[in-house]
C-alpha cells in the first residue's frame, strides 16, 4: 500500500506517524512545502512543491502509484484537490471543493444549519453592501462578531471586545471588507467555552473521537493576539472538565445532523474529518465554526490515543464503509504544546536555528511544524515551530511531562505554560458554571 499526504506541518507530521504505524506496512509519499525533518524520516518520497500546485500534486501521485491520498491543509481542499485526484482515479480523505463549503464559506455554513434545522447558529445575516448594516448591529446591541465570508488563516474574524471597542470601529472595519467587495457575516457574539469535536465520516456512518480543547491566545490566561492554536489538551474519559454528558451527546448528534445536510444540499457523501469548533453556552451548545480537515494542534491529542488501524479508517471513508471498520481510543490524557517563535504571532524571529536534541522522546512525541531542516541545523520559518506531546491517565501528570521536556529545547522560543494545568482548567469550569447558573 502507497499513500499520498500533502501537507508538512505537525499536523501531517501525525498523519504521516499513525499511517506509518499500520500493520499493512504501508509506504509513504509526501508532497511538502516545506523539510519537515519528522516527515522526511517517515517517507519513502518526498516531494517539494507548491501547496496550490494541483498539477504537481498529481502528477507526484501519479508516479508515484499512490493508492490513496489524505489531505492536510484546508487550502488544499478549497482549491479543490480533492475533486482533480477523483479525476485522475486516486480516492482521498478529504471533502470535494464543493463540501468542504462548510469550512471555506461561513454564509454557506450558516445557511446550510438554518435551512436544515439545526439549532446551532447564534443570530446572524450576511452581508454584501452596507445596506441594513447599521440597523443589524443596533439589533445585536454592539455584542457582535464580524466574519468575512472566506479562508483568513484565523486572522480575519474579529469580536466586540476583543478586535473592537466601539459599534464605529467595528462600523469601520466592516465597511473596509465590503469595498473590497468582501462578503461578510455579522453575527451575534456568544459567550461560552468553546471546544473541538471531530468525525470521522464516509458520508453516511459517522466516528466520533474524543472532544478536546485549543488554546488560541498567544500569551498564558488567555492574553495576546489569536494565534493558530498554542496547544490542546484532551482527557482519558474523551469529555472535558467543563462539559456535560448532553454536551457531548448534542455535539455528536450535531455533526451527524450536518453530515446529513451536506449530503442532502450536495448530493454528495462528505468523505473525511468534520471538525466542529463547539460552544457551550448558557442552554447547550452552539456551533462557532465548521472545519473540514484534522485541527491542528488537536489532531496530536486524538490520534494519540488512536489505538485502530488508521490506515483501515482512512479506507473505510474512502470506500463508504466506514461503520464495518472498528475505532478504539485509549483512556488517557493527552497535553500538547507548541513552542513558538518568540515574538510570534506578529513579530515572530525567524531563519535562526532552535534544537530539540535533548528530548527524551521516551517521555513525549515531537511534531514538527513551521521549521526547515537544513544541513546546518533546524530553521524557525516564523510560524509555530515544534509541538510537544505526553500521554498519561492523568491529565494534569502529562501536563507536568510535557513541561519538563519543553525546559531542554533549546532557542528563541515562547510558549504558553498554563495549559492543561489546575489553574486554567478550574477558571475555565468556574467560568462555565457561572454562566449557565
Ligand atoms: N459568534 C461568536 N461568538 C463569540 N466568539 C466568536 C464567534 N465567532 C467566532 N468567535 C471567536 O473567533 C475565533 C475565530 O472565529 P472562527 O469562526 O473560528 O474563524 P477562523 O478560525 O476561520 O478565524 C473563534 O475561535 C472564537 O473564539
Ligand atoms: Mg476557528
């Protein structure tokens, strides 16, 4: 068995690792933007192009004799990779141009629950002139969220609050997007704790693995800009401190609901990983966001604990069978942090070297993300470099392995220290309880 992977950062780094690990031997090849050195150890090729590429892409499938593919970045997927692959005879793990809509598009996310029923939008209306504008945000009382209707890299959504102060500087930063002929969504902000769970999905049966939380700010207690994600963590009972058992159960029955509507709006079977970015409010839960690829840093939590064939899931998504195949988790904790460039994310260092030598990979995994490797050592590109991850029944215990290891890295490095402690996560469940008393 040959499998394609595009994609080089630490999220295909664990792809790479759980496909790697099947008994079916499979080899490798990837197609990288980058030297990924945890990637290149894994493959039996390694190609460098460019992300957008789809010619080269193919044609690397193509020499390559790949069975099948699984794709990383969401980029990818928007370009519709997915769909020019099906062409050339090679199935993917991986949404159609057209389904991956439910993370390129957030009017179509959107309309798609509105007009199937699904009870998790917050109050919303999509825009494309500033017509009714003014009236809509009146309406939201100044509490609200502007979303511009495309891919920003997590950079372009902005909250009351946080990116705003005033109904005019929010006023100001709207009309800016509409010049640019930018659809927008302005949608009422909600208040929660927001959480991760992801499905696997051949379009008509669906896996749920275990929920897990991200930490975008930069900086510790929830300080600083947003940022890819600085680190997740995960617990042995697949739930999280704050959540409920309903909690779980609607998120689950969510995402099935919306497996189904993209199957009804497009005719077509949604094959991959539905990643519900959740928020559990005052009554329930409600949806901030769809993704349609693995979360990254969460993937390193959930597949961690994967203790099936990953390459038998990959085929059971593929070949529309996926409730034959037989997923287990392991009952443990996971912590994974990012070490990041300091001054990340708006004045990340970059082109120096960092080394991660000293780790005892006995005690963590290293993923590598945003690095190079060269023949004089390993390069920071500017974006989050390597994630470090333990395992333990304890989530707390893995939190303090995790650390311990980080202290030996060596480099302009920052990253956040509280999470996955006692302190973040009982602020996070005392926060939650007031809000829903
Ligand atoms: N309706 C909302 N209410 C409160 N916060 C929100 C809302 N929508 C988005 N956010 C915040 O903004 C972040 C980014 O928004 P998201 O929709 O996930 O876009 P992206 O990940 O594409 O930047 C979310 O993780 C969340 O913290
Ligand atoms: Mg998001």
């Amino acid at each position: 068995m040959k499998v394609l992977l595009v994609g080089n950062g630490a999220r295909e780094h664990i792809i790479g690792k759980s496909v790697k690990r099947s008994s079916k031997n499979p080899d490798l090849a990837v197609f990288a933007s980058a030297h990924n050195p945890g990637l290149m150890e894994l493959a039996a090729s390694y190609q460098i192009g460019e992300m957008s590429d789809k010619t080269a892409i193919i044609d690397f499938a193509q020499r390559q004799k790949v069975d099948w593919a699984i794709i990383g970045p969401e980029a990818c997927l928007a370009q519709g990779l997915v769909d020019d692959l099906e062409q050339a005879g090679i199935m993917a793990v991986g949404p159609s141009q057209a389904l991956a809509q439910i993370e390129t598009s957030k009017s179509f996310a959107r309309e798609l629950f509105k007009e199937y029923h699904i009870p998790v939008n917050p109050e919303f209306m999509i825009f494309d002139s500033p017509d009714g504008v003014e009236e809509w945000l009146d309406h939201l009382r100044g509490q609200f969220v502007i979303k511009p209707d495309g891919l920003t890299g997590g950079k372009g959504v902005k909250v009351a609050g946080d990116h705003f102060k005033t109904m005019n500087e929010g006023l100001e930063i709207i009309r800016q997007l509409l010049d640019l002929g930018q659809r927008v969504v302005l949608e009422e902000k909600l208040i929660g704790q927001e959480f991760s769970l992801m499905t696997f999905t051949d379009g008509r049966h669906a896996v749920h693995l275990p929920a897990a939380q991200d930490n975008k700010r930069a900086l510790a207690g929830d300080l600083g800009p947003n940022t890819g994600g600085m680190g997740s963590y995960a617990c042995a009972d697949f739930s999280l401190p704050f959540l409920t058992p309903d909690d779980i159960k609607a998120a689950q029955k969510i995402n099935e609901q919306v497996i189904d509507a993209l199957k009804s709006k497009t005719g077509r079977p949604y094959r991959g990983i539905l990643y519900g970015n959740f928020i559990a409010v005052n009554k329930g839960v409600k949806i901030i966001e769809y993704n349609a690829r693995f979360g990254d840093p969460e993937v390193m939590n959930v597949l961690t604990v994967l203790r099936s064939d990953f390459t038998d899931i990959c085929q059971g998504i593929i070949r529309g069978n996926l409730d034959k195949v037989k997923v287990y988790f392991e009952n443990a904790a996971t912590v994974c942090k990012y070490l990041v460039p300091a001054g990340y994310p708006l004045n990340p260092v970059k082109d120096v070297t960092i080394n991660v030598g000293a780790v005892d990979q006995q005690k963590v995994d290293i993923y590598y993300a945003a690095v190079d490797q060269k023949k004089d050592g390993l390069y920071l590109t500017g974006s989050r470099a390597v994630a470090l991850v333990a395992k333990h029944p304890d989530l707390f215990a893995a939190e303090k392995i995790v650390e311990a290891e980080i202290d030996k890295v060596i480099g302009p490095l920052q990253h956040r220290r509280d999470i996955g402690t006692p302190k973040l996560i009982n602020s996070r469940m005392e926060s939650l309880k007031k809000i829903r008393s």
